[in-house]
C-alpha cells in the first residue's frame, strides 16, 4: 500500500505504509489535501507531511521525483537538499533512495552518482523498477494513456512515449542479474517488503453505535421498536410473527448488527418527520423486522420472501437496506443530515467506477490511432442501445465501421481495445450510497470533493467497501416517489386523502387498467414491452405485478424467458422445472427462473452449493468491473453439477440462466418494492386521476413520455386540461375541480422556474395592469417573453402592442 504524493513544490514523492497508522496518516494526509482544492489539483504542505509521517515510508522517486531531475542535471547541492528534506521529516531508517535500471541512455552516471549520495548520507539503497505495466506485452498500453492525457495521438507524441518496454514487474532473479553490481538494493528491497506489515484486513472500520438511554442495550431498543412497529402494521402478533421475529432478532444481535438497523430506522423517521415519502427496498424486503420499522412497506411473512437471502449466519460483510426517496431537494436534505449527524469526516458517498467499455474502450483507442471522428461514429452506432458487449466479432464490427481489413492499425487497434477494455477510466459518484464510521472515515479511506456542492466522496466503490467490511446505505431518488407523494397532498389539500399503506391490493379496476395496458405515466410497467405484455400476462393479484416488473428485462429477456413464462401461463406451453428437485424453488414462476434468489437455490439444490458460496455467486452476478469473477464461479458450479450427476440439459440451461442474470439479474425483493409503487401508481390513475396528472407534470422529466403525451392520456381519460396562463396558473401544475387541470408555468419549455416563481409572486401582490406592467414587474429576459406568447399565456392581459415583447 502507498501513494505517489505531489507537495506545493511540485516534488512528486512516492511513500509506502508501514503500519495501520501510517494507513491512517496517509489517508488524512490526502483527504485534507482532495477537499481543500478543485479537483486534480490537489498538493500537499512539507509541514502536513511531517505531521503525519509516523508509519510511513519515504522513497526518492523515479524521473518524475525531485532528487532524480537533480541527478539528470548533475546538481548535487539540490540532489542533497532533498535527501535533507526527507531526513527531517521522516524517521532515520524510512527514508530509502531508489536506483532504476531501464537499458537508457545516461542512466549509469545518474545510478552512480544516487550511490554516493546515499552512501554519504548514510541511507540505504533500493532497487526498483517503476513499473507502469504488468507484462512487458502492456507497454503499448501506457503510450496509448500517454496520448490521452497529452491530447494527441501517437503520431505526433514523439518522446513523450515510453523509450523501451522495460518499465514491467521483473521477477526475482531478472532483478538479481540487473543489480548484480549492486547487491545490497536488492538485499534492502526484501527487509523492506518484510518490514511493511500492514494489510487492509487491519482497516479498524467499526460502525457507529446508536445513543441509548443509560441501562438499555442497543439490542433490547431495537427489540421494543421491533414488536411496537409489528403491533401497528399487523393489528395483532400471532405465534407464526412472533417466532420469525425473534429469529431475525436473535440473528441480527449474534452478528451485531443492531447499531445498523436502529440508525436506519431514525433515518426513516427523520424523513417521515419531515414529511419525505421514504420506502426500503432490495433484500430488506425480506426481512419482517424491516417491515415492522416501517423501513420497508412489504409483508415478508405475507409474501413468503426468504429472510436469509438478506441476513444468513455465514454471510460476509454488512446487511444491505436500499432507501427510495422522492428525488430532488427532499432527498437531498435526507443526505445532508447523515452528513450533518456525522459530521465532519464521519459520512461519505460512495465512489463509482467507470470502465473502460465498448463505446468508450474503441473511441478513445481510436483517438490514439488518428482514426477520423466518422469511423468512431459509426463504430458505435453499431452497438444499437446502450453500450451491452459485442452482437457481431469485434474485427467485423470495425471494419463494417470503414476499416477494411488490410488497413496497416486494424490489428493494433484491436490489440489496444482488448487490452483497455474492462480497466478504470475515472471515478464517478454513486447514485446514493453513504458509507458511515464511528470514527472519522478519513482515517479508513480518502475523502474528495464531490461536483454537486455540500458533497464528499470516498475513493472506494460499493464493491470494495463491501469487500473490506464497510457498511453502505443507499438513498435512492426516483421520480415516481417524488410524483406520489405530491398527488398524496394535492388529495389530503382536496379532502380526498389516500393512506398509501391502506390501499386495498385487490382493487379490480386497477387490475383492469393494468391488463388493458393503462399504464401511461405508470411506474415500472408503462414502457412499450411492458404495455404489450401486460394483456397476455393479465395481472390478477399482486405477485403478478412483482413478476411483471421483472419479466421485461435485459437479464430474461437475453436468457429468452420471457415468452416461455407467457406462453406457460397461457397454457401453451407445458410447464418444465428443469430438474424435478427444482419444483419448489419454481413453481411460483411456472418453472422459469425470473428472479436472482431462485439462481442462488438452485445452485444449492443442484450443485450442493453454501450459503456461502450462494453469496458469492450473487456478487458475481452483480459484479460489472470485468466478466472474470462471474465465469470463475460458473466454472465452479459446472463442476459442482457434473459431481451430483445433473442432465447436460439441465446444466446448460442454469448456465444460461446465470449469464443472463448477469446482464441485469433482478432480485425477488426488488422485484416486490418496485410492484408496491407500479400498484399504488395504478391505483391513483384509476381513483385519484387528475391529482396524479398534476403529480406526473410537476416531476418532469421522468419515465418514458414528454408532458404532451402524459397531457393527451389525461384529456383521454374525462380530464379538461386548461392551458398556461400568467393570470390563473402557478408554477406548478394546479387541480381545479374533480376533472379539470391548470397546467403550470413550469410546463413551459424555455420558462426558467425562476421566472416562473417570480411571475408568481409578481401577481400575488397586486393584479397586473396589462402587457406593459407584465413585462416591467416581472423583468423577463426577450427569449422567455417570447416563449410565454407563443405559448398564449399572455392572451389574458388585454393589450395590443405585441412588439413590445419583442
């Protein structure tokens, strides 16, 4: 572990971690360095490193370091100076000066003047490599980054590339033969790496405790919350509540997880207080403790979802509970009071990883090679939708992009986008994820700014903090929630209020809708596939819904499941378990594999798998960095079927299964959350229709239709939906009566809201005296008056000179 540091001199320092505190002053040491400064720009103060140089170790650095550009210039005085440096600030013995042999030109001056420096300063000798790739195949790869990040191309980079290929890992005895006049840096290179005993299994992460009054455990609070929530949602705890209660309770307290869930339970209730729509969702959705919170707002015991499949006794790594927020302000405000509770250093985001894929992976290859802009173009447009792998071989889709096959860079280039594809091509921030420690998260991970102002990230992705321990709570934004829980007040502000909780699951007209494919403006099921498969599968009860909202997408639709189902459904097609073990893990879906738990227990039941090693395929499954970790683990389970017999058949068809689940596989849980909305959506289509329109137009953009269509479906359903007008409408999308919508000025493409609400407040002070008082009251800027005429909002104010709007 270590880092390449850069200080306010430009000296670019390379230090390695010695000990779990040098770990901790590291990550500090970059942290207040990243969120003082704009982003890449970030330098550390020599006064900051000695500060935090205890359990570090400092190296002199290769030909980007301060003390080898001296070396190139032959000046000992300033090659001295920073071994000075180094000494002051780091202890005696954790200073070491680097030699590098690359075959150059010049290097063996450098070399023997860097052995008499060291040797008069009494510090050891290191031999390194600088390596900048693995194999020495690679190097291509490292000029290809180079032009990147010079902006040019490898015609034009000339000696700013690599001078050879041996800048790449070196074994043993390669580096024993290149140093054999010089044997001690080889001797000081292996006391080295014996002395550095820190690993990031010793990460000393811990989750923060939640407050409890003095004499109560945590365990015992969560325990009260527990059955007081179950006594609300289920009127009464039977025995069978009672006994699947106490055995998450159990569970949870032997693995100590009790801090988790109490901190998000108050996060709920915090977003409830301040009157924030909030739903859990994910594997949480299996669990009736959840439920009882109110974390989550699907029956478990109900719904028959399986509680191991989000907490089991060999589970590695933190429970996962998923927060569904209204997007927008209110679900910002909940982040910021995790940052505030846990202020300062105590919250962050997670990171996200882009890779390097098809589109990007060719485009910026591409570059390197000085192909044209069409060539890149066309390239991608072959890919269709989304940027999913390869439908034709890679040399065919370049040349059907105008390469012809004898082009002298064709082989490069595929040899290039072979070798970037699947690498980190920056760093990105997670749609929601915050990951919280009891201490300050700057000393288990650096911290940055993130783009969005009031934001900090940490460097880690949600795979890495899971790997390493580190718990993560996602708040999720969507549209759909922000649109509900609007139409929920417009409905309370009418007198018609709906309890979304309340809402009867076995309403015939919205089963109705929901089978004549009503489902514009739908959440989850209004899409084109959805709308023509909702009348085959006709929904009648609410596990429908659930396996609607899962059967339309890429996972089983690539693994051609989605027509087996209907057809099954339909009674066309016999219904086939693939293995007669499987029938209780199938039934429910007819003997298809619509759902990420059914994969995980037929790797248990056909191939004797753990929980374990269930959990490992899941992770797989999810894993999108690279394609490795999943084919390991199929590998894994093919062995593991052959071991028990299985039919080919049957093992080519869960084969099958698991690669299309890799592209999205959807879990049972989600697939549940997601049908509680698409119902609720429906619902208020079908009851509460012209405060849902409202509701919709007021969250744009959002799902698949423009507000002219959403306004079209409205007036197709009995709603009169009155126009824009500066006199009578308000920002926002307003209710009239039972069957008449104002729109809003909001609706109004080019009509900024902040002129929207200052027309608002304008007229709310004293009504208008015509056009000319209009436009000196409210000061609009030309293009936003005209867009209000063309749109006959000014109709309303009486007078005739239009040119003044012009």
């Amino acid at each position: 572990m270590g880092c390449e540091l850069t200080l306010n001199d430009e000296t670019v320092l390379p230090v390695l971690v010695e000990t779990r505190t040098g770990y901790q002053n590291l990550c500090r040491l970059l942290s207040r360095a990243k969120l003082r400064a704009p982003k890449n720009q970030s330098r550390v103060g020599w006064e900051e490193l000695a500060e935090h140089s205890q359990g570090l170790v400092a190296l002199t650095g290769d030909e980007e370091g301060a003390f080898h550009q001296a070396l190139v210039r032959n000046d000992r005085d300033s090659a001295q100076t920073v071994l000075n440096r180094l000494m002051e600030v780091f202890e005696p013995d954790s200073v070491f000066v680097e030699v590098q042999r690359h075959r150059v030109r010049g290097e063996e001056r450098i070399i023997k003047l860097a052995v008499t420096l060291a040797h008069h300063a009494g510090l050891p000798l290191l031999a390194t490599n600088g390596v900048r790739y693995a194999r020495a195949a690679r190097r291509p790869l490292l000029d290809a980054f180079t032009c990147l990040r010079l902006h040019t191309h490898l015609d034009a980079a000339g000696d700013a590339l690599a001078r050879n290929g041996e800048a790449h890992l070196k074994s043993p005895q390669q580096m024993a033969v290149l140093f054999a006049d010089l044997p001690e840096t080889i001797t000081n290179t292996v006391r080295l790496a014996d002395r550095l005993e820190f690993s990031l299994e010793n990460l000393g992460y811990a989750f923060p405790e939640f407050p409890v009054d003095p004499g109560e455990t945590m365990l015992g609070r969560l325990r009260e919350e527990t059955y007081r929530g179950a006594l609300e949602r289920y009127g009464k705890v039977t025995n069978r509540i009672r006994r699947q209660l106490e055995h998450e309770l159990d569970l949870i307290g032997r693995l100590g997880f009790e801090g988790y869930f109490l901190i998000v339970w108050d996060m709920v209730r915090f977003a409830r207080e301040e009157d924030i729509l909030v739903q859990g969702r994910g594997s949480a959705a299996n669990s009736a403790v959840c439920y009882s919170l109110g974390i989550t707002a699907v029956d478990p015991i109900g719904g028959k979802l399986l509680f191991e499949r989000f907490l089991s006794e060999g589970r590695q790594g933190w429970p996962d509970i998923d927060l569904d927020l209204p997007s927008g302000e209110r679900r910002e405000r909940v982040i910021q009071e995790v940052y505030r509770r846990f202020a300062p250093t105590g919250a962050g985001m997670t990171a996200n990883v882009i890779t390097y894929r098809g589109k990007s992976a060719f485009r910026e290859m591409a570059k390197v090679l000085n192909f044209t802009d069409d060539v890149m173009g066309r390239f991608s447009d072959l890919f269709g939708y989304g940027d999913f792998p390869h439908t034709i071989e890679l040399t065919e889709q370049i040349t059907k992009a105008g390469v012809p096959k004898n082009h002298p860079r064709l082989r490069p280039l595929v040899g290039l986008y072979q070798m970037v594809y699947g690498l980190p091509r920056h760093l990105g921030q997670h749609s929601g994820g915050m990951v919280i420690c009891s201490q300050g998260l700057d000393s288990i991970v650096p911290l940055e700014n993130a783009a969005m102002p009031g934001r900090r990230v940490v460097q880690w992705d949600k795979d890495d903090c899971e790997d390493l321990g580190i718990i993560k709570v996602d708040f999720l934004g969507l549209g759909m929630m922000a649109c509900i829980q609007d139409t929920l007040t417009l409905c309370s502000e009418r007198g018609r209020p709906v309890d979304l909780a309340k809402i009867p699951q076995d309403d015939s007209p919205t089963y109705e809708a929901m089978q004549k494919a009503d489902t514009i403006g739908v959440f989850q099921i209004e899409s084109r596939a959805q709308q023509a498969t909702l009348p085959r599968l006709k929904p009648k009860c609410f596990y429908d819904v659930a396996v609607s909202v899962a059967i339309i997408r890429p996972g089983p639709i690539a693994g051609n499941l989605t027509h087996p189902y209907l057809n099954r459904r339909d009674g066309k097609e016999p219904i086939d378990y693939i293995d007669p073990r499987l029938e209780p893990v199938l039934k429910r879906t007819l003997g298809i594999p619509l759902f990420q738990e059914q994969v995980l227990k037929i790797a248990m039941v056909l191939a004797d798998f753990s929980g374990s090693e269930a959990e490992e395929l899941r992770r797989a499954m999810g894993f999108n960095r690279n394609d490795e970790r999943l084919r390991r683990v199929a590998s894994k389970l093919h062995a593991a079927m052959e071991c028990k017999n299985v039919a080919k058949e049957a093992q080519e068809k869960v084969l099958e299964a698991i690669q299309s689940f890799a592209l999205y596989g959807f879990p049972e849980s989600h697939a549940v959350s997601f049908a509680l909305l698409a119902y609720a959506s429906t619902w208020l289509k079908v009851h509460r229709a012209v405060e849902f329109y409202a509701g919709l137009l007021n969250n744009q953009p959002m799902g698949f239709y423009s507000p002219a269509t959403l306004i079209k479906d409205a007036k197709r359903h009995g709603i009169r939906v009155r126009p824009v007008c500066v006199n009578a409408s308000g920002a926002d999308c307003q209710v009239e009566d039972d069957a008449t919508l104002r729109l809003g000025l909001c609706t109004l493409k080019g009509l900024s809201a902040i002129s929207a609400e200052r027309i608002v407040a304008e007229r709310g002070q004293a009504p208008w005296q015509g056009l000319d008082d209009f436009l000196l009251r409210t000061q609009l800027p030309k293009d936003e008056r005209r867009v209000l005429a063309q749109a006959g909002s000014l109709n309303s104010l009486s007078e005739h000179r239009r040119d003044a709007l012009w």
